[in-house]
C-alpha cells in the first residue's frame, strides 16, 4: 500500500451534508470543467478567456484556471520535468473538481502534455461534465507567434523540457472540440468552442 492509500484509509473523506446537485441547483446551472490543451501559444488562453467573458456576460458562475497563472502560486514550487508537470496537472484537475462540485463551471488552459495525465482529471468528475479541447494549432503557428519568446530561448538552448521540441505533447485521440487556431479568425474559435461546450 503506498504512503497516499494508507493516509487515506486511516483519514476517510468527510461526509458533507449539502451535495454538489444542491450547489449546482442553487445557481441554476449544470457545472462542468472545460479543458483546453494543446502547445504554448496555440491559443488556449485568449480562447478560455473569451469563453469566460461570454459565460459570465449570459449570467453563468465561472472560474477560468490559467496554467500560466497558477505555476505563479499553487504549482510556483513545480519544475518542468515530466514528473513536474504530472503533479501540476494532478493539482490543477484536483482544484478544477473541487470547483465543479461547488457548482462553477470551470474552464482550464494549459498545455497538459501527457495523454494520461488528461484522462485521469477527466475520471475525477461525473461523466458528461468534463469536456476535453484540443487546441490543435501546428508547432510552426505557435513558434512563429512565440508570444512569450519561449520558443526563441528553447531553440537556443537557454530553456530545457519544452513542449513540441525536446518535450514530448501527446495529441488528444478522440477531443469533444477540436480548434487549429492558425486556420480561424478569433470569433470564428470562440464560436466553435462556445458551440461545442455551452451550458
């Protein structure tokens, strides 16, 4: 038994008396997690942004998780190793539940490279509530975009571990939205996401 399990076992869940159907009645909507990954500079945060400006004007409770934002503070003690960026995305899916169980829609963006690592936060919430989005943009867009200047300092070898150079990013199999960025106009994505996911 691993060190997790056992502290589990000795220390088991709390029951709470109010459930996360009455949180969720209360604010009269269904929540969900939105998650948006694909490379730096695809797009994922300008379209989770978006998306959080059109829940919030149509009266929806939201709560838009950034990666970018969160290594700044939840995960800032988190390096860029695969096992890093296993913990990060543990952390991010495990807040991102807790959210939906309050009740919020909750919408993610971040690269979360590793197949498994997605499918494991897509198994912490009910089924019909976690909508994955690939944000398919080619690696040729996003470093011609280097927004960030990151894809300038990994080429030059100043920045170890990033994704789609000498990290690995495994593409979504079977997404629930699929959005290439280099192929739409901004509202064009919005619309196509806003389509696939809304409440």
């Amino acid at each position: 038994m691993s060190k997790t399990a056992s502290i589990q076992k000795q220390n088991p869940a709390h029951a709470l008396t109010i459930s996360p159907q009455a949180r969720a009645a209360i604010k009269f909507q269904q929540p969900r997690c939105i998650w948006l990954t694909g490379l730096s500079g695809a797009g994922k945060s300008t379209l989770a942004n978006a998306l959080d400006v059109r829940l919030h004007e149509q009266g929806f409770h939201t709560c838009l998780l950034d990666g970018d934002n969160l290594r700044q503070g939840l995960c800032s003690d988190l390096g860029m190793t695969p096992e890093a960026r296993k913990e990060n995305i543990r952390r991010i899916a495990e807040v991102a539940r807790l959210m939906v169980d309050a009740g919020l829609v909750v919408i993610v963006a971040a690269i979360s490279p590793y197949r498994a690592d997605r499918e494991a936060a897509r198994h912490l919430f009910p089924e019909g509530s976690f909508f994955e989005v690939y944000v398919s943009t080619p690696f040729e867009v996003c470093a011609r975009r280097d927004p960030k200047g990151l894809y300038r300092e990994a080429r030059a070898g100043r920045l170890k571990n990033f994704t789609g150079l000498d990290s690995p990013y495994e593409a979504p199999v079977a997404p629930d939205c699929d959005i290439d960025t280099g192929d739409l106009e901004l509202s064009e994505a919005c619309e196509r996401l806003w389509a696939s996911v809304q409440p």
